[in-house]
C-alpha cells in the first residue's frame, strides 16, 4: 500500500513494514500475486503477463590447452547452447576451463541427465566444434543449483513480439522502484541483476 509519502508492505505472516521509498525485485510473474494498493498501472501488468521465465544450468570443463584458445564466447545449437572461455585466468599452462550456459528445454535436459549423460552431451558438443580433444572424465564440473538450494534456477526470456516491455518498468510507481536482472539492458547474468538496482537507486 502507498499511503500520502510512504510505502507499507503486509506480509502473510501479519508484519508490517513502513519505508519512504521501496526498491521491489520480485520477478514479473510473482508482481501479479501481489495485492497492490492503488492497483498496478494497466500497461506494467500487461508486461509482466507477456515476460517469461526459463530454466538455466551452467557447467564446466577442464580441456587439454590448444594454442588457438583465447578468451571467447560461441553461441551453437549443440546440447550445451552457449559455450565461453572467461578470460585469460581461465587458461593454464597445458589446460583451460570451458564453461556452458544452457536455458530453457535444453537446461531441463541437463538438470534431469544423469552425470554420464552429461558428460556425453559436453563431450558431443565439444567435439562438434572442434574446441578439445577427448577429456578424462573426472575433468568435468556439473553443479545442480536446484539440488542445492531447492530454488529452481531461472532466467527471464522475451517471446517474439514483446519488444519494448522492460521500458513500462523504468519509471517508478508513485513511490515504487523496479528492479533485477529481468530488467537490466542485457539480462540473464549476475552483473545484469547488480546494473540493474544500482540504476534503481540512482532513480530515487
């Protein structure tokens, strides 16, 4: 509720919060659940009806160094989607580090294979770009962040036609900030998330 120069939160538990100002990060999906007094404006609920959300799981490799490795992103239709060397700390003297990024269906894929099966993944799409040789199978790296949080992983898409949704969310309601990685220039990444309150804050 926002009431005269303050903003009040109810929570399910009975508490009451009380700011001047409230800079709010709860992905569009759940902005719906929220009961909002006064009510959202029309056109950020359509927004937050038309952002969708994905599963995404990023992995690891330990590859025997070539010479042509340099720091690097490849975007393939492979099983592992999107493939990078970080940068020049991520390449040793006889080895380097390979990391996927994967979402949507092919990130489910990965969180339900077993870890031969994504090993085999990793190993046909490193091989279909020619990135390594074969790698020894303990040079593999799977961190599940469902299995260890029980928080299923996500990262926010955006379907054909909603090209210009995140701009509803740049102006704040009444004394309501938006925020997250959702709404950042270039979402789906930790800095994403972190560029975005700090733009935020400097709207305050």
């Amino acid at each position: 509720s926002q009431i005269k120069n303050s903003v009040q939160v109810e929570l399910t538990s009975g508490k009451l919060i009380k700011a001047s100002l409230l800079i709010c990060t709860i992905p569009p999906q759940n902005i719906l659940d929220i009961k909002w007094t006064p009510s959202l404006p029309k056109d950020m609920t359509y927004s937050s009806l038309r952002m969708q959300s994905g599963r995404i799981s990023k992995n690891m490799a330990i590859c025997r160094k070539k010479d042509s490795v340099t720091p690097n992103l490849l975007l393939s239709d492979t099983p592992m989607q999107a493939l990078y060397v970080a940068s020049d700390e991520a390449i040793g003297e006889n080895f380097y580090a390979l990391t996927s990024i994967t979402n949507g269906d092919r990130a489910t894929l990965i969180e339900r294979s077993s870890e031969t099966q994504k090993k085999a993944l990793f190993k046909l799409s490193i091989q279909e770009l020619k990135l390594s040789d074969d790698i020894p199978d303990q040079n593999f790296i799977f961190h599940s962040f469902q299995k260890l949080t029980g928080q299923r992983g996500f990262v926010s898409l955006y379907p054909p036609g909603s090209f210009g949704i995140k701009e509803t969310w740049i102006e704040p309601y009444e004394r309501v900030f938006f925020a997250g990685e959702h709404l950042a220039k270039h979402s789906g990444t930790m800095d994403a998330a972190i560029e975005s309150a700090i733009q935020a804050v400097n709207r305050t």
